[in-house]
C-alpha cells in the first residue's frame, strides 16, 4: 500500500512538472529591450514578425520549423543535438555551459540573460525557474547566447 502511494505521488509529480514546462509562456528581448521574439506557451517559438522558428514541446525535443527534431533538452537541462550527443546544458542555477563545461552565460532568476562577460544579452520576460530548460532551449537551438 505504501510502495503503491509512493509511486502514484512520484507520477503526479513527473506529470505536475512536464505541465509546468509545456505552460512557459515568455518574449525574449535583446540587450537594447527590442522584441526578438516569443515562446508561446504550447512550446511555439516565433521570431519577431511572428512566424514560427519551431517548438520546444513539453518532452523536450527541439523541432525546428519545418517539424524536424533538431535536439532535446533532458530533465536535468542537458541539451543535445538531433545525433544524441552533448551540446551543452543549463544548471539550475541558470549557468550555460557549453560541451566543454565552459559557462557561455547565465539567466538569472528574473529572466535576465548575462553573457559569459557578464554584461546583459537581453531578457526572458514571463520567466520562473519552472521554465528554465525552455529558456535553455531557446538560447541552445534558435538564438544561440554566443550571438549575442
């Protein structure tokens, strides 16, 4: 009976959080407060004219706009391209490393985006640490923060 509430309680949880990820909702704005684009919160990504650049969807894979996977984003912020291997991740302090552990930045709890200098790159408007690998995912597959 125990092992049976433990493991219904543990799948309300995995459920809870995968929700939590599909619901981010957030614009992303440049370094100069410019919109440069929005994650919707079914996972739609647009650019700044609003056509669509692809989906982050609520498992993690990373589609491009064609609807092509294009990577993943793990539970544990892991970012990999569509062959499966390492391109970097997020911690859950909001650092970004790239595959070799360098840190390219970080997003701060209030969605702001620091570049590896530690000057702003811009901001996740609508952002809480529950979307965290979203904004990650962005950052990894559709505007990458060494850009910035």
């Amino acid at each position: 009976m125990r092992l049976a509430l433990v493991a219904s309680v543990s799948l309300l949880l995995l459920l809870v959080s995968a929700v939590a990820q599909a619901q981010c909702s957030m614009t992303v704005r440049n370094g100069s407060g410019s919109t440069e684009g929005e994650i919707e919160s079914d996972g739609t990504v647009r650019g700044s004219s609003g056509s669509s650049g692809g989906k982050i969807e609520s498992g993690g894979t990373v589609r491009n706009s064609s609807g092509s996977s294009i990577g993943k984003v793990e539970s544990d912020g892991t970012m990999r391209n569509s062959s499966g291997s390492t391109i970097g991740e997020i911690e859950s302090d909001g650092t970004i490393r790239n595959s070799s552990g360098s840190s390219n930045g970080k997003i701060e709890s209030d969605g702001t985006i620091r570049n590896s200098s530690g000057s702003s790159a811009g901001k996740f408007e609508g952002y809480s640490d529950s979307c965290r690998n979203t904004a990650g995912a962005y950052l990894f597959f559709f505007n990458p923060l060494h850009n910035r």
